[in-house]
C-alpha cells in the first residue's frame, strides 16, 4: 500500500507540473524517534491534492500511511487512499462520489472499502472563515484478520471549520459521525482539531490530535477509542 500512496505523491506532481494553476497540493510528514534504553520509531505521510477539471467539475486525491515500531516490532500500520468527484450544484450546494481503500490490522481489518455518495453545503465561505457540512450514504465491505467479511449500509454525517486568526496563524476541527443501518450498535465517531502556524509561503508546522471511537470494533476486546498526537510538516503548494 506504500506504491499506492506514493503514485498518488508521484502523480500530484506531475498534474501540478502541467497546470499549477489548477491544481493544489499539500503534503505533510512527521518522525517520530528514540534510542538508548528504549527504542520508539513512528512515521506518518499523507498527502491531498485537488484538480479542478472546469468551474463545475473537480477531483480530489490522496492517501496516507503511518507506521509504528517500539524495540523493533511493529506496533502501528494503517493507511488509506482515496479519490473523490465533486461536482458545484450552485454556490451553497456541491454532489459528490468518492471511494476510500484502507487497512489497520491492530484493529481488526485488513481491507475496508468505503463507498461514498453526498451533498456538501457550504455555510460560510470568506477569507477569515470557512465553515462546511456534508451528508451522504456509505456502503462499506470489511475483511477482517480472521478472514471474515461484513457489509454495511451507513449514514454519513461530516462538519468541517477552518478559522484564520492571522497571516502566519490558523486552526481546524472536523468531525465525521458514522451511524450504522445494518447494526445501529457498530457507529463510529472521528474528530481531529489541529493548529497549523506558517513558516513560509510554502511550509508550515501543524499540531493535531484525532481521536477515532468505535462502539463495535473489529476485534471483540480491542479498546473503542484510539488516538493520534501529531506535529508535522506541511508543504503546499
């Protein structure tokens, strides 16, 4: 899954190369290590990246690996890729499809695809304050480690704000609320806030903290809530 993530890297590249002015990039990397009596290695990269085909038509791509070790055992691997169409209704509201491929065996599964399909309505849009909802329909199939497969049909709650408190200076929150119909007891809820402060016109540092809770999970005894501390660098481009 690591090729996948780096063709997407590869391929952003190379759209950004032929039409910048169409195209946006941003990639963000964090390590994380330490030697002497104990030895800890985590690494994490993601990348998202937008093309607008026209005025009404865009695509957005990306994907994201993380990878963990404490005394040379792997203790984390997750990853993800995505892709997703939007298309711009009118100035509030935009369509959309998407497809997102992901794996974390520590939580239960190998493989998960996610099926999207939704509306995105913009609540406010200005240059200090963006702030956005989306409602949709998920159909997921699961493969579990024990080889075992589970299909579910699910809602698809999303809110997303992005506040600029000065040029060098800004937050993020977005939350995603996933009730299930097939099993009202497996839902899920993902968060992360995050502060990001500006370097550069291309770099800048970002600290976030995403917290994933799953009422069901994969594994029967596996903890509901994981979380992820991050500070990374970001490139945009």
């Amino acid at each position: 899954m690591k090729k996948i993530v780096l063709l997407a890297v590869l391929f952003s590249f190379s759209a950004f190369a032929q039409d910048a002015k169409k195209f946006s990039h941003e990639s963000e990397l964090s390590v994380v290590t330490a030697g002497g009596n104990s030895k800890l290695e985590t690494y994490n990269a993601k990348t998202s990246n937008t093309y607008k085909l026209n005025t009404a038509n865009l695509l957005a791509f990306g994907g994201h690996y993380t990878l963990g070790s404490a005394s040379e055992v792997i203790s984390t691997r997750n990853w993800d890729a995505n892709l997703r169409f939007e298309h711009v209704l009118n100035e509030k509201f935009n369509v959309y499809l998407g497809e997102i491929v992901e794996g974390d065996k520590f939580s239960g599964f190998t493989e998960r695809y996610n099926s999207d399909f939704g509306f995105k309505y913009k609540l406010i849009a200005t240059d200090k304050l963006n702030l956005f909802t989306e409602l949709g329909y998920r159909y997921t199939i699961q493969k579990a480690v024990d080889g075992s497969e589970q299909k579910d049909h699910k809602a698809r709650l999303y809110a997303e704000g992005n506040k600029v408190f000065s040029e060098s200076f800004n937050g993020k929150l977005w939350v995603e609320y996933l009730p299930n119909f097939s099993d009202s007891d497996d839902w899920s809820l993902t968060f992360e806030p995050s502060l990001a402060f500006t370097m550069s016109s291309n770099f800048s540092l970002k600290f976030a903290y995403k917290g994933i809770y799953d009422q069901k999970p994969a594994v029967s005894g596996n903890k509901k809530f994981d979380f992820l501390y991050t500070t990374a660098l970001i490139a945009k481009f």
